[in-house]
C-alpha cells in the first residue's frame, strides 16, 4: 500500500483517522451496552455507544472524501484509500518519524 505524501500532512485526513478511533471505542461502548441489556439492565449504555458510532462515522466520512478531494491526480481509489484509513488507524506514527 503505497499512501500518498500529501496525505500525512492532511489535516482532514487526520480528522478521518481519529474519528475512526473513536467509532472503534463507540462500537465497543455499544457492544458493552447489548452485553448488559441481555441481563436485564437499561439500554442507555448501547444508545450512548451507538450515538458515539454513529457520529464518529459521520465525521470520518467527511474527512475521507474532504481529503480525497484534495490530493492530486491521479487519486487513489475509494478501496485503497479505504485501506490506507485503516491503516493509518491501528499503526499510529509520531510526528518525529514522519518528518
């Protein structure tokens, strides 16, 4: 997978990975929350988690196509880039290591 250089500096590239960070915490939240309402607690911790989820994919969204709309031509294609989101997501580099 070959990311574009432009992209490490993308500002709403970065938006789209953390707000995918934050979906994978809100899913867990929801998926906590149906785990406690199959014994018998209140749904409220499944609502919290999938309002989280559910904003988060919004925000990430926004942030995939406003950064893809902002790379050069060629653009990579929705899978790859796809791809490169997740990447990005679970290999986390510091600021140092890109420079």
């Amino acid at each position: 997978m070959d990311e574009p250089p432009e992209l490490q500096y993308n500002g709403h590239w970065r938006m789209a990975v953390w707000a995918l960070r934050v979906g994978y915490v809100g899913l867990a939240i929801a998926i906590a929350g149906l785990i406690v309402m199959s014994l018998g607690s209140t749904p409220w911790v499944l609502a919290v988690g999938v309002i989280i989820w559910l904003a988060a994919a919004a925000v990430t969204l926004a942030g995939f196509f406003w950064s893809r709309h902002e790379l050069p031509e060629p653009r990579p294609g929705y899978w790859s880039m796809r791809f490169m989101l997740i990447h990005d997501t679970v290999h986390a580099q510091s600021s140092a290591q890109r420079s």
